[in-house]
C-alpha cells in the first residue's frame, strides 16, 4: 500500500464513543474522517466541519472510503460489519463484536471471503499503560508464575431507561447485561494473562433492576493449567470500581482504577509487591505506579492504522480474539443452569462438540 495515501475512513455510529473514535482518528497523519452517520442525524446533509452525515450505515457505506469504524447498538454491529466487508472495507468495530456467538462466526464466515481485509475489534482497557507494564512484568517472569486472578468490575447501573441508550435493557437488542456490556473487559483481560479458561461456574442475577438482561455475574473459571480466576461484574456497584489482582509465586500485581471518560474509576494505579519469606503476613513493601493519561484510545488506533499501512496483519483484537472472549462469556451464561433455562442460553461450544462427534 502507499504509505503516502489518506485513508478515508466512515464512522458508523457518532455518538460518544463515535465521536471520542473521531478524535484520534483524525490525530493520525493517514487517516481522515469524510463521513458519519447516526439516527440522531434527521436528515443527510454535511456538518459545519464539512464531514458528510447520513441517517443509517447503509447510506454511509455508499461513499468512497477504505475504513469503516463501528460504534453502533449491539444488534447492529455484526451486521454493519459484514456489510463493511462485503464493501471491500477494513473494519474496526467496538466491543462487543454483536449479541452472542453467533453474530461473531457469521462475521468469521464473511472475513473468510475477503482476505485482503482487516478486521479489529476494540477492547481498548489492553492498551492502558497500567495493563501493559503488568503484562510485560508477568512475561518477565521476575515474579514467578501466575497462581490466580481476582477481578471486580462494577459500576450503579448499565441501562438507560428512556432515550437512545433504552435498547440496553432488552436482551434481543443488547444480548446481555453488565457483564457483556462492560465486564467483557475484564474476561478479555484475563483472557490476555492466561490464556483460554474452560472450565466456568458462575451465578447470574437480574433481581435488582429487572430487566431480562443481567445486573450481575458472579464467575470462578479455571485455565488448562489449573489457574483460577474469579470474576464479579455488576451494575449494583454504587462507586464505580476496577480491580485486577494477579497473584503470583514470587509477590502479586494489582491494578487499581481505571482513567475512563466518566472519571469515575479513580486514579489508574499498579500495586507491585514481591513475596518476602522473612516475613509472616507477606510483602513488606509495595511500589505503586500511578498514570496520569488514558493513550488507550489513541494507541489501539494507530496501531491498526499501522497494521493497514504496512500490511502486516492485526495482532490483538482480531476475529479470533473477539470469538474467544465472546465465547467465554457465553460459558459464564451457560454455566448457570438457571439463567441458561429462563433465556434459553446455548452452549457456546456445541459447534465444536459437533465437529468432534462427527470425527468418531
């Protein structure tokens, strides 16, 4: 590709999230923003900065553009970016990748056909500089090997009941709740430290809010290497938190906090403590980095960009990142029998466990 070319790019969905996308955008010397496109928009026209605005994706995708960001309602975003791929485009779409699984392998299947295309899904709390000096300390292995994870991700309420964001609490539109709206986050981060985890028990509750999607998930998984994770996402969390902590053999690391849009997450922190066997109750110290700026946004960005500019594929966040983590939450689903009978939850591997029937 010409590295001098400007990429145009169309952003499918321009509200916040859209509009925060824009931002760093069109920072980038090769990328340049030409058209949005929102239901908020009463008619097609051009904004006063000269950008085109469209009532729906499907006019937008008649432009001329080479990337198309989706940051659209859930039940839109596998559709949007099959038809994304379908235009020729490069795709980069918000998390989650739709409603449930099958909404992801559907957009797998069309990937598969337009190999000339990348696609990247945003899980942008990977590229927070508290998460990659922690995931470059565990490479490390200065201090050991990783024993277990403790996560807590909660904040007062994931739904917006009147307005353009009331689709969250219906499971047709949204999928699910708190953990697939915002947990998801957190199993893509444990994913990112561990690996796969296969074996899920978990409780999943909407008695609070009422809504036929989750206000809290309450999950123990363990990896193939016998490592636990716990994980609680919920909407019932009156201050916002954020918590990640990574015990290992030789001390522990845990993130505190999370710089956000809201502010609401604290300060972003990352407690380091190294095990003393002098002493009976454990470190005897702690280093605490704190991060004053949230590049996250920015970084996941450029480095697609990069990976358009330079041909060399996505590294984090592809398709397969995005099956993976969707499937794991899936198994939290899933592995309540409850919850899995009330809504009718499929087993997210049963195509898999197909595929190995049919080989015996």
């Amino acid at each position: 590709m010409d590295k001098d070319k400007l990429l145009r790019v169309g952003i499918a969905g321009y509200g916040v999230v859209g509009k925060r996308r824009r931002m760093h955008i069109d920072q980038h010397q090769s990328l340049q923003t030409v058209a949005v496109c929102d239901r908020k928009f009463r008619e097609s026209g051009v904004m006063a900065d000269g950008v085109k605005s469209f009532t729906n994706y499907k006019e937008l995708l008649d432009e001329s553009l080479d990337i198309l960001f989706v940051c659209l309602p859930n039940y839109l975003a596998a559709e949007a970016t099959i038809a994304g791929l379908e235009k020729g485009l490069h795709i980069f779409c918000e998390k989650p990748p739709g409603r449930d699984v099958a909404d992801i392998r559907r957009v797998i299947d069309v990937e598969k056909r337009h190999p000339g295309q990348l696609l990247k899904y945003g899980f942008n709390h990977r590229y927070h500089d508290s998460v990659r000096d922690a995931l470059k300390i565990v490479k490390s292995g200065e201090l050991g090997e990783i024993v277990n994870l403790r996560g807590i991700y909660g904040k007062s309420k994931i739904i917006t009941f009147s307005g353009d964001g009331a689709w969250r609490a219906e499971r047709k539109y949204a999928g699910g709740g708190i953990l697939l709206d915002q947990g998801i986050h957190m199993v893509d981060l444990m994913r990112l430290f561990c690996g796969d985890f296969r074996k899920v028990k978990s409780f999943i509750s909407n008695e609070h809010w009422n809504h036929d999607v989750e206000d809290n998930a309450y999950a123990i998984m363990q990896d193939d290497k016998g490592r636990i994770a716990m994980l609680h996402s919920s909407a019932t969390q009156w201050q916002h938190r954020f918590s990640l902590h990574i015990a290992l053999t030789k001390g522990y690391l845990e993130l505190r906090g999370i710089l956000s849009g809201s502010k609401s997450y604290g300060v972003e922190r990352l407690a380091i403590g190294r095990r003393s066997h002098e002493s009976d109750t454990g470190s005897q110290h702690e280093e605490v980095i704190s991060y004053l700026e949230d590049n996250s946004w920015r970084d996941e960005i450029y480095e697609f960009a990069d990976n358009i500019i330079n041909r060399n594929g996505v590294q984090y966040g592809g398709s397969k990142d995005g099956l993976e983590t969707m499937k794991l939450v899936y198994r939290i689903y899933y592995a309540d029998p409850q919850w899995r009978d009330a809504y009718g939850i499929n087993n997210p591997d049963e195509e898999e466990l197909i595929k190995q029937e049919d080989k015996i």
